[in-house]
C-alpha cells in the first residue's frame, strides 16, 4: 500500500431512487432498513481532488472555491478518520471538491459527494478497493452514496452489517430509452435533512414497519420490471413508493413534509399527462423538486410541456449516467 505522490481525482454522479431508502437499522455503519434502487443521472455529479500530506496540521476542505468551515467539514473529516484508519496511516489530507450541477440547479447531493470522496480518498490512501468494497466506503458516508459508485440502474443490498451492506449493478448500461426530467422548482436548503427526517420516522411514524414490507415488495416489482423492461410497472410503483415514503414525514411526530405548493401542482400536472396517454410518472426526494420518470422519445414534450409553467431553466433532462471514475 503506498500512499500517493500527487492529487487523485474522482468523479461520482449523482442518482435518483426509484425504491427508496428512509431509515437505518444501525445508524454508525448506516445499515438501512430495507433494499433500494435507483438509477444514476448522467447531468449531476461531483469532482473530488484528495491528496494526503504529512505536512498538513489537519484536514483542508475546499468546497466549490470556498474553504469549508470546522463545522461544515464534519461529516467530511470524520470519513477521511476512517480512511485513515482503513489504511493504517494518520496524516492529514487536502480535499478540493467540485459540484456540477447545472446553473444553481440546488441539486448538488450527498451521493456524489460521498461516493467521489470515497473513490479519490481510497486511492490516494493507497486502497486499491474493489467496486463492492468502494461502495461500503461510500456507504459510511451517506447512505445514498452506496449506488453511487455505480452507472445506470443500481440496488443497495440492505445486508445486516458493513460487510454485506452494498450496492450492485443492475443494468449499467440501459438498453431501453428511459429519461428523468427534473423540476427545479427551489434552490432553497432543506430544512429537515434526510439524515434527521428518516431517524424522525423510524422512532415515531406509527407506519414504519407497513413501509418496510412495502418496499421490500416495492424493490421486487421495480427489479423485475427492469429486467423485462416493462416501463409501466417501473414507474407506477416507483410513484407509489415515493409517495409512501412522504406518508412518513407526514406521520411523523413533530409532523413535517418535503412538499411545498409547486411540488403538488408538478405531481397532478404529471397525472394530467397520464390522462392524455403521456406514459410519465414522479418521484420526490427530501426536498420539493420532483422528478419525472418518462421514456426518452416522450422527454422533450414533457420538458416543454413544464417549462410553459416553471420557466425555462427549472426544467432539465437527464439520462442514465455513468459509474464512478477515477484518476491514476
Ligand atoms: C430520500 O443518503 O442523504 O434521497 O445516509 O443519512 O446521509 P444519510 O441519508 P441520505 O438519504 C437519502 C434519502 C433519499 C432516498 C434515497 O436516496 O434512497
């Protein structure tokens, strides 16, 4: 294991969860509570620089331009400690990290984030880590990092520790045209965060546990309709775990909602579509914007047909991504 001489970069896209994932069983080694899915985005994904140097008095975090805060490089350190720890070594290290997210899109996420960390600090500790175990490092970062490492249509195994908690590929290279448009419809930091919101629902939503056998079924159904490419089974059941997941926010205790008036009237002009035979279907995360799940022949007209109401720049078109990559 030798630690490397110069910066190694790393570039992680961001993804989307189809079946998603809100609640941990164990939440140091951030084991979740059931399987998710997702697919990675081609248009959103972090650059990450990391060096190690024995000459560092601690860790440097420069994000976006701006040298980050004790405070806000937490989450960030406490990573590299186990990096660190991994690689049996305790200097310090410079971070230069770099969202691309599309004109103050407001979409720049933990997942690309932890797993471009990931990759550029394990290499440049000198951890040649394999996929598998590249996505468990990233797991301990943020959750939804864990799929990260890889492109296309991605699961996270639940597993019951760090060994068997991983993501795997599905279909890294989607032979079906599929598309996500994204609605930007706020820039505005969250106010709960996901980390805060699903420990929230684990200790007082009265519907929990009904969510976990949900979307253990919910995983099956996606899995197999992606398998047989049956778009229709795909996006109704993506739909209808998204909005089972907000059922938990609304239930639980303080009571909150990622929603706010535009998120609504984006959903039921999605319902709108469906009516007129426009095949689509939406997904939200821990935050207002939504996404829409369409075939990539219908992405223009959906496109279009929402930026007539949102503006123009609030509306983007993704594809499936590619996985991680990272310098030499
Ligand atoms: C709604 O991965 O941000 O996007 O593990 O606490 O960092 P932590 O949470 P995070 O949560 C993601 C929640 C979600 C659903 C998903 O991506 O599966």
């Amino acid at each position: 294991m030798v630690i490397a001489d110069h910066p190694i970069t790393a570039k992680a896209h961001t993804n989307i969860a189809l079946v998603k994932y809100w609640g941990k069983l164990n939440d140091q080694l951030i084991i979740p509570q059931n399987d998710s899915l997702s697919i990675t985005l081609d248009k959103f994904y972090t650059q990450t620089a990391v060096q190690f140097l024995p000459e560092l008095a601690a860790d440097d975090v420069i994000f976006d331009g701006q040298v980050l805060s004790d405070d806000a490089s937490l989450r960030v350190r406490t990573f590299l400690n186990h990096v660190r720890e991994l690689a049996g070594f305790d200097y310090h290290a410079r971070v230069i990290t770099k969202n691309f997210v599309p004109t103050s899109a407001g979409l720049a996420s933990s997942a690309s984030g932890f797993a471009a960390l990931a990759g550029a600090a394990s290499r440049a500790a000198g951890l040649a880590l394999n996929q598998r175990d590249l996505s468990r490092l990233a797991r301990r970062g943020s959750g939804s990092a864990t799929r990260s490492i890889f492109g296309g249509f991605v699961a996270w195994q639940q597993g019951h520790d760090d060994a068997t908690s991983f993501a795997y590929p599905i279909d890294e290279r989607p032979a079906w045209d599929i598309a996500v448009v994204v609605l930007v419809l706020t820039v505005k930091q969250k106010k709960v965060s996901s980390r805060v919101g699903m420990r929230l629902a684990v200790e007082t939503s009265p519907f929990y546990s009904a969510w976990v056998t949900a979307s253990q079924a919910d995983f099956k159904t996606v899995k197999t309709a992606i398998q047989n490419q049956d778009f229709e089974a795909l996006g109704h059941t993506s739909e209808q775990n998204a909005m089972r997941m907000h059922a938990l926010t609304l239930s639980s205790d303080p009571n909150f909602t990622y929603f706010n008036a535009d998120s609504i009237k984006a959903m039921q002009l999605v319902k709108d579509l469906r009516l007129q035979g426009i095949v689509c279907y939406f997904t939200m995360d821990a935050g207002p914007n939504v996404k829409i799940i369409c075939q990539g022949a219908d992405a223009k007209q959906i496109a279009q047909h929402f930026q007539a109401v949102f503006g123009k720049d609030q509306v983007l078109i993704t594809r499936p991504g590619a996985g991680i990559s990272i310098s030499d």
